[in-house]
C-alpha cells in the first residue's frame, strides 16, 4: 500500500538544490540510511557524505529520487531536482592577499542566483 508522506520528509519535495549544495534528508518516521534510487551507478545525483544520517551532496543536475526503509519492506521516498548555478559571487576579500608561507586566506563563495540562497539545506549540520 502507497501512504503519502510528503510532510514526514524534510526538505520538501519541492525545493530546487544547485550543484554542490549540501542537503540533510530526515524523516519525522525512525528510519535506517538513506540512499538514491537509480538503476546505474554511473547516474547518481547525490553523493551520500553520511547515509546513516542523510547527509548528501548534490553533484549532478538532474533529478532524483531519494529513498530510506522504514521497516523490510516498506521504504519512504521524496524527488529532487538539482540544476546548476547561474552564477558564482565571491562574498568578502581581503583587501591585502600575500604568498607568505602557511598563510591562508578565506574567500567566502555564494553559488546561485543571489547570496541570499542558502547552500546547505535541512537539518544542521552539527
């Protein structure tokens, strides 16, 4: 028997995610590790950093569909469509960048339409 539960997977079915978002599927229903639903390995959309607890990169525009078992034989599942950004925007940078050995320099990177898009969607990642 089919049992809609779109409103026990977060994010929603309806969100878009970019190329290189970091997604975290949970399910309001206890559930073992999640994993994309693809005939080929060669087509997968999501690289699952975490299966256990549904952390996953998109690394492939398209859509998919992501699944998780509940019981032996019963799964839950949600679609995903991830396309890929428009653009890239370089947030803040040092006004002075120099080659001094071990020195690092942070360039925050928004990818998307604007910098108010998120790329880390669902529960935190803590």
């Amino acid at each position: 028997m089919r049992v809609a539960v779109d409103d026990m997977i977060e994010p929603k079915a309806s969100t878009t995610y970019l190329v290189g978002d970091l997604v975290c599927f949970k399910s309001l229903i206890a559930c073992g590790a999640w994993r994309e639903s693809s005939s080929s390995t060669q087509m997968r959309h999501f690289n699952f950093i975490d299966s256990d607890r549904g952390i996953a990169s998109a690394n492939q525009q398209g859509n998919a569909v992501i699944s998780a078992h509940v019981d032996v034989d019963q799964s839950i599942f949600t679609e995903a469509t991830i396309t890929s950004a428009d653009q890239i925007q370089f947030g803040e940078i040092p006004k002075v960048i120099s080659n001094i050995p071990n020195r690092r320099f942070i360039f925050p990177v928004h990818i998307g339409n604007s910098s108010d898009v998120p790329n880390v969607h669902g529960a935190l990642l803590s």
